[in-house]
C-alpha cells in the first residue's frame, strides 16, 4: 500500500509540474475570422507547444471586453485602442502588449441615392454609428470636419445602430458603420451593388485609430509568473495569426469548427479571412508607437468633447512583444 501511495503521489507531483498554464482570452465579438489567428493558435496545437492552456470567450452585443477584464472573467482581451484609453481614463488601466491588426478595417458605407458621395454631403443626413465604445474614431472624425452630431441643420443624425446593416437597406440611415471583412459584404449580399455606394474608409481619411489589440491589466504585468504567460500567450498567437494570412481558406475552415451557433457561412468566413489578412499583414505583433501616437492624437482632436481628456501614460507597452518575438 506504501508503495501504491508513492506512487500516486510521484504521479501526481509530475502531473503537477507539467501542467500547463492556463490563459483566458476574451474575443471583442462573436466567433469569426476576425479573430482566426487564436483559433488557428489553438486548433494547429500552437498554445500546446508554449505549454498554456487557452480557453477563448466569445463576445457578443451584450458582452463588453473592458467589463470582463475588469471583473476578472479573462486574462487577456481583444479590445479597440480607443474603447481601452477611455477607460484607461475612466480607471480601468488596461495595457497593450501586442497589436495583431496593423491597420483599420472601419469604414462608413452610405448610399448614392441616399445624397452622399463626399463628407460634404454628411450635413443632414442620418449615420448609422456602433456604440458601445466602438463610437470614438466616428465622433472624432465628426469633430475633425466640425461637423455637429447633435441631429441640428449642420449636423447629422446620429442612429444608434444594431450589429447589423438594417438602417441602410430600409432607409432609416443614409450611411452605416461597416467593417471591411463583415457587415459591407452583408450590405452587398442585400442586393446592393459597389457601384451603388459610397465608401469612407476610416484609414484613408487620416482618423483610423487602432482595432483588435491584446490588451491586460496593468497591474497583473508586475507578476512575473503572468508576464512568462503573456510571453507564450503571444508569441503562439502571432504564429497563429501569421499561419492564417498564409492559409486563409484552411484558416477560415478552422474559425467554422469553432463556431457553436451555426450561424457563419463559409462563403462569408472565407471572405472575410481575405480582408482580415489585408489587416494583419505587415505586423509581427508589435504596437508601432506611431501608430499608437496617430490614434491618441485623432482622439484627442475632439473639439470640446474628446474621447480622452489628456494623453495617456504607460497605456501600451513592448515588455512582452520584446521577449516573445526576438
């Protein structure tokens, strides 16, 4: 029987020390290629090799990111630069240790027989907006073009809008919020053709602020038990998410098998894949700290309502890029 009991304990004081470590992330929405490469990470057996444990939360029009860190419900999360330095602002230190997207997928997509082909033609008009946090490059940009949201003459109409592209099909709006890889395609499967709309992509009118950044909390980096696991955490999620610019359609495939509701498609998944890679692509998971300066200076540029108040300190940091890409 000692002998037994020996061993059990051998066995389990092994187990023990080879456990892996586990790493909650939370997704800024629901499960689709704009989050592949932390499925691909984990389906390809990246997370695996770094010995963690991932469990990836989806995220859904009830579900704030900033929220779930906040109440320790994830490790990590999937978070927009200008929702993070609000509520950095706000008290919530939130922290960037890695930026997968290099650039922005946002645009407004508005119809010509709606008046608008230029921003000249905004004034007036009704704009479909995201909320949610997802509203501060749109009122930062409105600001920039002095133009009021406050539904006056001059100004425009702001809609609160639905995950989805309703208000331009019924006419409730003249323009809605899109993203290059999701609900544009969703305004063209309605029968919508390019040639019919007018698009304002964020990134080409000089007010694109960072999107789908790895984002902690400032306090839990000084652990350094956590910061080895943000190490991994990373440096597995960049090779997943370089894996899916290099093999979009297996990538695409692979975001399907975790989908639990059914609903994508793989038409639109694999579509989307090809635009999302268009966003990764030129990153190794690095924030570029002029990347970083052009969207706190958009959010600062708010007239007398900016989204932030005051230039952050210590909102971003290489600490973890630094040893887990060299």
């Amino acid at each position: 029987m000692k002998i037994k009991a020996t061993l059990a304990a051998l066995s389990l004081t092994a187990t023990s020390a080879w456990a892996a470590d586990d790493v909650t992330l939370q997704l800024k929405w629901v499960t689709q290629a704009q989050f592949a490469g932390y499925y691909v990470a984990l389906e390809k057996g990246f997370y695996d090799e770094e010995d963690l444990n991932v469990t990836i939360k989806p995220g859904g029009p009830d579900i704030a990111p900033t929220q779930v860190l906040a109440g320790g419900g994830a490790d990590v999360t999937v978070e927009w630069m200008p929702a993070a330095l609000a509520a950095r602002e706000k008290g919530l230190p939130m922290v960037n240790i890695a930026q997968p997207f290099k650039s922005s997928g946002m645009m407004l997509t508005c119809r010509k027989d709606a008046g608008v082909e230029t921003t000249a033609d905004f004034p007036g008009k009704t704009l479909g907006v995201w909320f949610f946090g997802n509203e501060f490059p749109f009122l930062s940009w409105m600001s920039q073009l002095e133009i009021p949201t406050d539904g006056s003459e001059a100004g425009v109409e702001v809609l609160k809008q639905g995950f989805n592209v309703d208000p331009i099909l019924n006419g409730q709006a003249a323009c809605v919020s899109t993203m290059t890889y999701n609900e544009y395609w969703q305004v063209i499967d309605a029968g919508l053709t390019p040639e019919e709309l007018t698009i304002f992509k964020y990134e080409d009118n000089g007010v694109a602020t960072l999107e789908d950044g790895l984002y902690v909390l400032e306090e839990n980096l000084e652990d350094p038990a956590f910061e080895d696991k943000m190490v991994r955490f990373v440096r597995a999620s960049m090779k997943g998410w370089k894996y899916a610019e290099e093999n979009p359609d297996e990538a695409a495939e692979i975001v399907l098998e975790y989908d639990e509701t059914g609903a994508q498609t793989e038409t639109h998944q694999k579509r989307m894949m090809g635009e999302v890679a268009k966003l990764t692509a030129g990153s190794n998971g690095a924030l570029d700290p002029a990347d970083y300066e052009r969207t706190v200076a958009s959010l600062l540029s708010g007239g007398s309502d900016p989204v932030i108040s005051a230039a952050p300190t210590g909102a971003w940091t290489h600490q973890i890029t630094d040893k887990a890409l060299n």
